[in-house]
C-alpha cells in the first residue's frame, strides 16, 4: 500500500489505524465509493478504474464480496442505503 509505505507504517498497522478512525477497511471504503458512482449510473469499469482497480475482474470479484451483488447489475436499492456517503 503506497500510502503506508509513504507516511513509515507497515500496511496492517496503516489498516488498523483506519479502521479506527473510520469503522471501515480501505478496501471497503473504495468499495463503498464505487457503488455510490455505480448507483449514479457510472458504468463499473470506469468506476473500478477511478478506484484504482487495475483489472475490472477484481474489482468484481472483491465488489461481489464486499456488496453481495455483481457490479453489472447495479447496486440494488436495498445495498444502496447500507452504503456509507462519503463527503464531497
């Protein structure tokens, strides 16, 4: 993780520390972020490259994981409200 590495701390200490101050995981806060510009009707290849996802088919594969749903479908109206909004 560049951010870890940047500021000195292994990438699990960095994780905890965000953890903590968030309640959520980097990668669930990406995630999350991703379904709030899916459900604007961003297409999820854009959204998993704006992420930083490299390959779309990890970025489904972990978004299933995270949303309980395909990335392709939409994010239902249901996962849509247990999304955090983040501020602008």
């Amino acid at each position: 993780m560049i951010v870890a590495s940047q500021i000195g701390m292994s990438r699990a200490v960095f994780n905890r520390k965000f953890k903590q101050a968030t309640d959520m995981s980097p990668k669930s806060m990406r995630l999350n972020h991703a379904a709030m510009k899916i459900t604007q009707g961003t297409n999820f290849n854009v959204a998993a490259m704006e992420m930083g996802y490299v390959s779309s088919s990890q970025f489904s594969r972990e978004f299933k994981g995270c949303m309980a749903c395909h990335p392709s479908n939409g994010v239902s109206k249901k996962k849509h409200n247990k999304v955090n909004t983040l501020p602008p």
